[in-house]
C-alpha cells in the first residue's frame, strides 16, 4: 500500500483516529528541524505556529501593500491639484515634469507633445500601439537622445502613451538611474492613473 493510500484513507476515516487514541498518544515522528522524535501532538502544534507565522508575514506584506497604495494614492492627488489653473502650455509641461520629480521622486522625466513637434515615425507607430504604460530597461527607439547628457546613466524606463479623444498628443517617459525602479511586468496602475491626469490637462491647450 502506498503512503497516498494511507492518507487517503484516513482523510476518508477519521473515526480510525478515535478509535486508536492511546495508539496514536505513544507515536513518535521526527522533529523537522532536529533529530530528536516528538509525538504527533507536539508535531501538529509545531506545524500551527508554522501556519500562523506564514499568516502573521502575509498580513504584515498586506499592510504594507495598502500604506504604500495609500502613499501613492495621496501624491497622484497632489500631482492632480498642481495641475489645475495652469493653461498655458510651456507652463503646463514644466509644471508637470516639474511636479513627477519632486512628488513622485523620480529623477528624470522627458514630456514630448505632437504638436508643433512629431515624433518619428516609430516613435508614433509605438505609442499608438500601447493601451497601457510600457516599463523597460532599455530606451526604446530614439527617445534615449531625449534625455540629453543624462541618457548614459539611466537603466529603467517607463513609457507613458498621452491621448486625447482615442488620439495620440504625445508620450510622456519616466526613467531612472535604478534598473529595479520600473522594470517589465510592473503593475502600472498608477502610470495609467498620471498618463489620464496628464492627457486631460494638456487636451485644453492643444
């Protein structure tokens, strides 16, 4: 009989361990962290404060999710409220590279609008193609010469497509120095969140 068999059958029978009580008190079982033996009891409240140890991280990586969620919630709000009042377009686009550095702390940001200024053909093939907010490691295209001198030194890019009416008005990139700040499969929820504010402030002036 095989070890599946047992378990099986005594998942299926659990009157077998009331019926052989004082059997089971005298069973002895390796400790899994010494060579000593314990009994079975002794194993089931090692294997509880196992559990509730395994809760106690998941709760504690839980807590922790929600603050930085909380953080994150509260500086899009504050990017939101910079924005508002500014209509003139040169402002406008200062205030809001200005305003990811100090807020979101993120060292080097590059706003391209279309108008007046397209981009290359693929530059806009790629941005037309992404729904979402693209992270790499990798510069994509020609947009690393964008970041002037400081394109050497960067190692992580987030690519945020700008629209305005299913259109296309211009991409907005993230990048840093950390190639663990944005990195493929990132969730980009709030990418996503800042691509909208943004779009929707500069749809007036363009």
């Amino acid at each position: 009989m095989k070890s599946a068999d047992i378990a099986l059958y005594l998942q299926n029978n659990p009157q077998f361990f009331e019926d052989h009580a004082d059997m089971l008190a005298e069973v002895t079982i390796p400790h899994p962290y010494s060579g000593r033996t314990i009994s079975l009891s002794e194993r089931q409240l090692l294997t509880l404060r196992e559990q509730n140890k395994n809760l106690e991280k998941k709760l504690h990586e839980m807590v922790m999710l929600a603050q930085d969620n909380d953080s994150l919630q509260q500086k899009v709000h504050q990017f939101t409220l910079a924005l508002f009042g500014v209509r003139d377009l040169m402002n406008l686009q200062n205030v809001i590279t200005q305003n990811l550095r100090e807020i979101f702390a993120v060292p080097h940001v590059v706003l391209h609008i279309w108008k007046g200024l397209p981009p290359s053909l693929e530059v806009l093939a790629f941005v037309d193609q992404q729904l979402q907010p693209v992270c790499v490691h990798h510069a994509l295209h020609e947009t690393l010469a964008w970041f002037g001198e400081s394109a050497v030194h960067l190692h992580s890019f987030a690519y945020l497509p700008l629209r305005a009416d299913e259109q296309s008005i211009g991409l907005l990139i993230l990048a840093s120095e950390d190639a663990q700040r944005f990195y493929p499969g990132m969730g980009t929820l709030f990418l996503q969140r800042i691509a909208e504010i943004v779009s929707s402030a500069l749809r007036p002036s363009l």
